[in-house]
C-alpha cells in the first residue's frame, strides 16, 4: 500500500512538473533525462518520434534539434499540432505509413529514432509484454535500414521474457547498446529504455530482427520441452525400498 502512494505520488509530482513547464505529458523527462546521460540528439538532427502521441517527447526533440533539425512524429491516434514537428496519423508497422513518414524527411536517411512506442494494453502482463517487444523488433527492421552511419536509436522495452534475445540481436548492428532507466520513470513500471548508439549497418542478407527474434523466442520454448529422444541419464544410484523395521 505503502509502495503504491509512493509511486502515484512520485508519478504526480512529475505531471505537476510537466504542467509547469508547458510539456504535454509527464513522459517528457524521460527523454530529457535521456538525453542528458546519453547526449542522443544534435542541433539539426532529423529525428523520428515513434508513438508520438500526445507529443510531449516531439516537444523535447523540437527544443533538441532546433532550427536546422527536422521532427517527424507517428502514432496511431492524432496529436494537436506541436511547432516545429509534422506529426502523422499512423501504424508504423503498416508499409503506406512507413512510406509517409520517410517522405516527409525529405531525405535517404534519418539520425535518430525514440521510440516510446507501447502497445494497447491488455492487462495481461505476459501478453501484453510479448506484443511489446515483436513491436519494437518491427521498429528496427523499418528504421535501421534508413538510419545514418553513425546514428542512434532509443526504445522503450518492457522488461521479461525475450529482452536478452533482442539486445543480443541488436547489439550487432551499434558500437554500444545499454539499458537506462530514466528517474521519470522508476518506480512506475517495469519499462526500461534501450539506448543504442553509433549504428554500424550489419552487412548480408540476415540482418532482420523480428523474424530471428521469434526463432530465438520458439528455440526457447522448444528448450524448455522435454526432448523424447534424449536417453535417461544413468546414474550409481539406485533406490531401495524401505523396509518395514527401517527406522
Ligand atoms: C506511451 S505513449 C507515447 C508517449 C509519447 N512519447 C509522449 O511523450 O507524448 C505510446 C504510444 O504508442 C502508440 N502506438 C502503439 N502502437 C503503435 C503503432 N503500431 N504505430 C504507431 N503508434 C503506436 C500508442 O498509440 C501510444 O500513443
């Protein structure tokens, strides 16, 4: 009981904040307290904002690139208009979508995506944390085949089955990969954001994440079944039966 008004309160106490300083959402310090630690964004950056909605990480990124920079938000429902960002209705995952978002860069390539993406919850943790970490394989295989050399990526993840798989399968493709958990965000939930930087395009044909990171989720599965044609173990032991005046 205790544990919960604390974090409801802490959770206020940052709304209150983002009310104060004319932010949209209480999420808005997450990004600044990750770009503090981890100086992601640039003045003039092209950044993309996935899962924008209500705006409060595109008014971040707005105040982080500056003039010359360029912010591109999508989420699935609309925002009010944030200056300084073009904010488009979307399912990231959906082909016309992506097509959309590319062409308002007006450029082959883009610096830095945050994503701050979550699925519609169901209240079903296993489920719902699942869902959340196909969407975000999904956000890489679009976005790094379009982020610079160099570029870097943030994304929230939720913390459980799977998580090791994913930074196994995107460490590959960047100089560094680490979790930080934003003060913003402790104590809420088991939300943690991946911060991945320096990307290094992985070369060959196999550089997707989402198809190996279900293949990797079913070996898993299939390695914790037990396999039928592995002969018993022999062991010295063998079990005596206890006899009645046994004490
Ligand atoms: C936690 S909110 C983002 C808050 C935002 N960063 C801010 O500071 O205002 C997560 C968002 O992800 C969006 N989302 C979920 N699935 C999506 C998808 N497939 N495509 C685009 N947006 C999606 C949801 O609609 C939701 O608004």
């Amino acid at each position: 009981m205790v544990d919960r008004w604390v974090q409801d309160h802490q959770r206020d106490s940052w709304r209150k904040q983002a009310k104060a300083s004319g932010y949209r959402a209480r999420s808005a310090f997450k990004l600044k307290q990750i770009q503090e630690r981890h100086k992601i964004v640039e003045k003039g950056s092209l950044v993309l904002d996935v899962g924008c909605h209500p705006g409060g990480w595109a008014q971040v990124a707005v105040e982080l690139t500056g003039e010359n920079g360029k912010v591109v938000g999508v989420d699935l429902q609309s925002c009010v208009p944030v200056d300084g960002a073009n904010l488009i209705v979307g399912d990231i995952t959906d082909e016309h979508t992506q097509k959309i978002v590319l062409d308002a860069f007006e450029s082959s390539t883009i610096d830095v995506v945050v994503s701050d993406i979550s699925p519609h919850i169901t209240g079903k943790w296993d489920i719902d944390q699942a869902v959340s970490l196909m969407l975000v394989a999904e956000v890489f295989d679009f976005a790094l085949p379009v982020l610079r050399k160099g570029g870097n990526f943030v994304t929230k993840i939720f913390q459980g089955v799977g998580v090791e798989e994913l930074i196994d399968l995107v460490k590959p493709h960047f100089q560094t990969v680490k979790r930080f958990s934003p003060m913003a965000s402790r104590n809420s939930s088991s939300e943690v954001y991946l911060v991945c930087k320096n990307h290094g395009p992985k070369k060959g044909p196999d550089w997707k994440i989402r198809p190996a990171f279900e293949e990797s989720l079913n070996e898993r599965k299939g390695g914790l079944e037990p396999n039928e044609d592995i002969e018993p173990a022999k062991t010295t032991f063998s079990i005596r039966k206890r006899r009645s005046n046994d004490n």
